[in-house]
C-alpha cells in the first residue's frame, strides 16, 4: 500500500477475498484478503503511481461481475476528458492490457464514481461541472450530465463489447453529483467450512421455516456469553465458540425443549478479548451469530 496521497479507492469482490486499490496518482494494487482474521495474505502490483501533478485522478474502480476485469474511472481535474479503463485481470501483464472503453471527452463532465450494482451492471456518476454545489433549482440546471448515470451493460465482456453507454439511465427527476451510494453487502454467504461466514444470524437454507429466533451477547459484568433461541428443529444440540481463525474454543452439548427452546451459556474466563463466532447446531440445523468480548 505504498501510496503517498490519501486520496483514492478500495473495492471488495463479491466473495470478500479479494480488494482492488487505487490512489489519485494512479497505483492500481490487487490483493488477496481473508475474510476470517482480516489479514491480507498477499498483493500483486499492477501499475505504480505517477509522477504528477494531477490533471487526471483515478478516483474509483469496480470489478466486474466475473472478476476478470477491473474498470477504472479517470477522472478530469483539467480541461482533458475523463476516461473509464478496462483492465484484463488474467492477462500476463495487466497493466499493458488496459483498454478505453467510454470516454466523457467534455470537460465539463465530471466523471467521478463508478459501481457494480445488484443487476449485473456497472454505473458511472458525473458531476456538472457549469454548476456549483449544490444545483440551484432552475430548470435549465436539470442537464444530461446530472439527470442521467452512464452504464456499462456487459461488463464480463472484453473491450468495446462491455457495451458502455453514456448518460443512459435516467433518474426520474433527481440528479447526480461525484457519488453513488456505497451499499456495503452484509449478506456475504458461507466462506468455506469456516463459521465466519456472515456478519450477522446465519440460517441453513434448508431449513424451511425461517421464524426461528436467536441471539447471543457478551456480557462483561459476569464475562460470559448468553444464548437464547426458539422455535428450533431438532431434539439435541452443541452449543459452539470459534475464534477467528475459525478454531474451536468452547463447546458443550444441549438439550432442545418443547417450543424449540435453547439457552445457555458459555463462560469466558481466560479467553482473550476479541471477536468470535457462536454456533449452535441441532440434528437439523445450524445458526451462528457474531460476538465481542471488550
């Protein structure tokens, strides 16, 4: 990360295992991240920064949905258009593969954020750089520029045929600035046979009725771990504590009463602050949530 503006991007893959960074002067770094001890396990360098000063910013960047490319917006600071970058993250050199695939050659357009959404589509934000912030409420101020996002329709596609159309989607009346909204996936799935696989109350999706209640939370006075849960299938359980690193550091057998009905505790003398995962599983099903001890 050795970068020396504070000024830039950082993106996640869908899986979370991955990040791309990206600084004002033009660093573009690929990094491989674990999900369960926050460690980045390892980093390719793809382009270095440039020398300056800054008549262009990378100022966002966006995987596409197959994480074989990687789209950079280069944004104008000066009278030079804005461009948005394709680069092939499988090529032998990546940096050589780099290829315009949309250009905002006036530059009065402020291309700024670009972001993969929920549709399998990449958006691109752009400011009117004839108006100041905020945009007066005239008519003649609602402009193409602010009134639309530009779209990259086929992102998993090479080259031109990503199919980036500027100015395509309209936003029903409201306009854009340098932003998009930065939509944070907290529903990120099972990440191997680890139990850190969601930041919040995990349910097997074989579980047909989703009413189930449970929770688990530290408390510090009596430093121990409260569980209680309900409606749950089966008749035994174990209760369960894992450590970051996804190793087992607690675990007793339970019984499941009528309604479904689970509590317990699990002491936490001697175990090391931090952040940990409760498991619960019964003969027919599974659901974990995370806790800290402070």
């Amino acid at each position: 990360m050795d970068h020396s503006t504070g000024g830039g991007h950082l993106i996640f893959n869908s899986e979370g295992s991955k990040f791309a960074q990206i600084s004002w002067k033009g660093q573009i770094q690929l990094c491989d991240f674990d999900r369960c001890s926050g460690q980045i396990t390892s980093f390719t360098a793809i382009q270095p920064e440039g020398p300056g000063p800054f008549p262009l910013i990378f100022s966002s960047c966006a995987f596409s949905p197959n994480e074989r490319f990687l789209y950079v917006c280069e944004a104008s600071l000066s009278t030079q258009p804005s461009t948005i970058w394709q680069y092939d993250l499988t090529a032998s050199n990546i940096a050589n593969s780099k290829v315009a695939v949309g250009v905002f050659s006036d530059p009065d357009m402020g291309a700024h954020s670009i972001l993969l959404a929920p549709d399998g589509k990449i958006y691109i934000s752009a400011f009117d750089k004839n108006y100041s912030w905020p945009y007066p409420d005239t008519s003649t101020a609602f402009t193409t520029i602010n009134s639309n996002l530009s779209v990259i329709n086929q992102p998993d596609s090479l080259g031109l045929a990503c199919d980036f159309q500027p100015f395509s989607f309209y936003l029903g009346g409201a306009r854009t600035y340098f932003g998009l909204p930065n939509n944070p996936d907290y529903e990120l799935g099972a990440y191997g046979c680890l139990p850190c696989d969601t930041l919040s109350v995990g349910v097997d999706d074989n579980v047909p009725d989703q009413e189930m209640f449970f929770q688990a939370w530290y408390n510090s006075e009596w430093n121990m771990i409260h569980v209680n849960a309900s409606k749950l299938k089966g008749r035994t359980g174990s209760l369960r504590l894992f450590d970051m690193e996804g190793r087992l550091v607690f675990e007793k057998k339970v019984e499941v009463i009528a309604g479904g009905y689970v509590t317990g505790e699990i002491p936490m003398n001697g175990v090391a602050n931090g952040v940990y995962f409760v498991n619960l599983i019964t003969d027919s099903e599974s659901v974990s949530s995370k806790i800290v001890k402070f």
